[in-house]
C-alpha cells in the first residue's frame, strides 16, 4: 500500500531535483552573502537588542504552519519567535492556523486567503506540497504580505528577484548527510537498508532522496526498499512491518521524521526487531529524546530549535527598521548529532541551547 518502486521513486524525486533551487552550499560561495549570513547568525545567538523604530500600530502576522503531528519542531518555533519578538519590544498581532502535514491543502489555501484579505505585514508560511508553489507565487508578485518560508532553506531559482524576506529553518541535505556519515562509520560494510519517506514533496526529496544519492556516492550500501508514509506515525509503523515480513536481513531503517520514526519503532516492536534493526530520528525534538532514553532509538540529529523562531523575529526587526539588507535570504541553523550512549550532562547542556525560549514541552 505504501511501497515504492526504485524507478518510481526516482521520477517523483526528479519533480524537485536540484536544479531548481540554490543550496545552502552554493549561496554562501558569495562573499557577500556569507559575510550577511555570518552577522545574522552573530544577531542570533546573542542577547536581543529591542527595535530602535517607533511603531505606530503592531504589525499583523500570519502563521500558517502543518504543526498537527507528534514533531514539536513547529510549536517550539511560534513559542521561541514570540518570545524573542516580546524581548525586541515588537508591537504585533499574531493569528496562527496549524494543519496537517501536505493533506490539508484546502485548510491552508483558506487560511492564506484569509490573510491576503486582512491587510496582513507579515506571513509564515512553509513549502512541500507542489501546490504551495502556486500559493506563494501569488503572495510575491503581490509584494504584501511579506513572506517568510519556514522548513525550507534552498531558494527557489524561478521566483527570481521576487524572492520572500527570508527562507528559514535547518537544512534538510546538511542534517541527512550528518545522519548518512553515521551509518557509514558504524554499519558493516554491504550494509541493507530501506528509506521511509514522508508525503511526495520538498522535504522527502531532501531527505531522503539526498540521503540515498550520497549513500550511494559514499558506500556499499544496498538501498533494499522505499516507502512514502505522509509524516503518519501508524502508516510508517504498517510499512514497516510490511518491509520485514518481505526483507528479512535489513540492517537499518532511515526515517524522515520524528513521527516516521516513532512509527518505525512500533513496528519494530511488533516484528521482534527492536534493538536489531537501527532506525534515526529527524529534529532532535522532545519525543525523539524520550525514544533515546528508552534506549529505543538509535541516534538522531538534533536541531538547535529555537533558533528558527529568533532568525524570524530578527529579520522582521531589520525590516522594520528599514536595515533589511541585513537580512541573509537564507537562515540554516546548526545540528548536533546525539545517540542513544548520551550521558546526562551533555544532553541537559544541549537541551538547554536548542530549547532556549521554548522551554519543556
């Protein structure tokens, strides 16, 4: 039901290949972009400074994120950007709508309608789904609201000079790569592993399509079997017992994200496989943290959250300033790699940074 041929899969992935957007990589070999992107990372990990401008009225923002799932990747944003924004003395009114991941494109193009039509400053928003293209091409030839896309950090090329303030998040080719690296130093060598994806869209491309062109660049590893599962905790679980029924000599599961993750551990449990096949988070969120205590999880690359939240506060202080050109197109945070061996120190001192403004949740 979820399983995806190796051709198919390789079709689908072409519809968001490389071409058509500006890695992270390639945008910083600009010195001047590195330089701004450089400051701006400075900006954000230090003390705020509040606004110097006098507002007249709050800015209105628009939040429209696809936070209805067990990643707390997307609450822990709105809480870290509120709280920053409090700290700048940002006068602002903020409306959020969350949603599914990918399946509930008509909430989302409801909300988006609904913020065009209340004169809205500032609006967050995300890009997966292909149909978010059309949404946001609208919005940018429109010149306001002014965008920030959130969980994106690669450019899209045909937006042209119509670019949004900000793309925003933590990269998803550099965070597989690091989980891609690990496997490569601890698996065997011949190792066999299957890929479970989210929907078809952005982030599946690239983080697991990613992933598999830089596995096979850089090992032996037999890609064995791929499933898309919507970002469904009980879909990867089903999936997952469906890919061990049929390959019984898998090595390791490469998930796409926590709630894949968490639903390849159930399946795991329900196969006996637990502890002998390997599976990876994706984020480092709280949910993913608790699996490792647990022992459950193998290892997972940790986001240091909360500076997603601040790089959007930042950037709207900057503009409203009128010093948006020290705003960086792209804001990529940082990533720490974290394994089930973890001791207690180093996970409360990382806990700490990447959880700063959001807190327990």
């Amino acid at each position: 039901m979820f399983k995806l041929t190796f051709f198919l899969f390789l079709l689908l992935g072409s519809l968001f290949a490389n071409s058509e957007y500006i890695l992270v990589d390639e945008y910083l070999k600009d010195k001047q972009n590195r330089s701004t992107f450089d400051n701006f990372i400075t900006t954000i990990k230090n003390p705020s400074i509040p606004i110097t401008k006098q507002q007249t009225k709050p800015v209105k923002i628009y939040m429209i994120y696809p936070g209805e799932q067990i990643s707390d990747y997307w609450r822990r944003s709105k809480s870290s950007f509120e709280a920053r924004m409090k700290e700048l003395n940002i006068k602002y009114q903020l409306i959020d709508y969350f949603t599914k991941p990918t399946i509930q494109l008509g909430k989302q193009a409801n909300a988006l309608f609904d913020a065009l039509q209340h004169d809205t400053d500032y609006l967050i928003f995300t890009l997966d789904a292909k149909k978010h293209y059309k949404f946001i091409s609208v919005i940018l030839n429109k010149n306001k609201p002014k965008l920030i896309l959130q969980n994106i950090t690669t450019p899209l090329k045909s937006f042209n000079s119509k670019q949004p303030l900000l793309y925003d998040g933590f990269d998803h080719v550099i965070g597989s790569k690091i989980l891609a690296d690990h496997y490569i130093k601890t698996e065997k060598k011949g190792a066999k592993y299957a890929v479970m994806y989210g929907p078809v869209g952005y982030v599946s491309s690239m983080r697991g399509d990613q992933f598999i062109k830089y596995i096979s660049k850089n090992s032996e590893f037999k890609l064995l079997d791929s499933y898309y599962t919507d970002f469904n905790k009980k879909k990867a679980k089903l999936a997952t017992i469906d890919l061990v029924e049929n390959h019984k000599d898998i090595d390791f599961i490469y998930a796409c994200s926590t709630d894949i993750a968490l639903g390849v551990i159930e399946g795991l449990k329900i196969t006996k496989k637990l502890g002998k096949i390997k599976v990876n988070g994706w984020g480092g969120g709280s949910s993913e943290i608790d699996a490792l205590l647990k022992k459950e999880l193998d290892f997972t690359v940790m986001r240091i959250n909360d500076d997603n939240g601040v790089a959007m506060a930042e950037a709207i202080k900057y503009d409203l300033e009128g010093k948006s050109s020290k705003i960086p197109l792209i804001f990529s945070g940082e990533f720490k790699l974290i394994k089930k061996d973890i001791t207690t120190k180093e996970l409360k001192g990382l806990k700490k940074r990447a959880f700063r403004y959001s807190g327990a949740q």
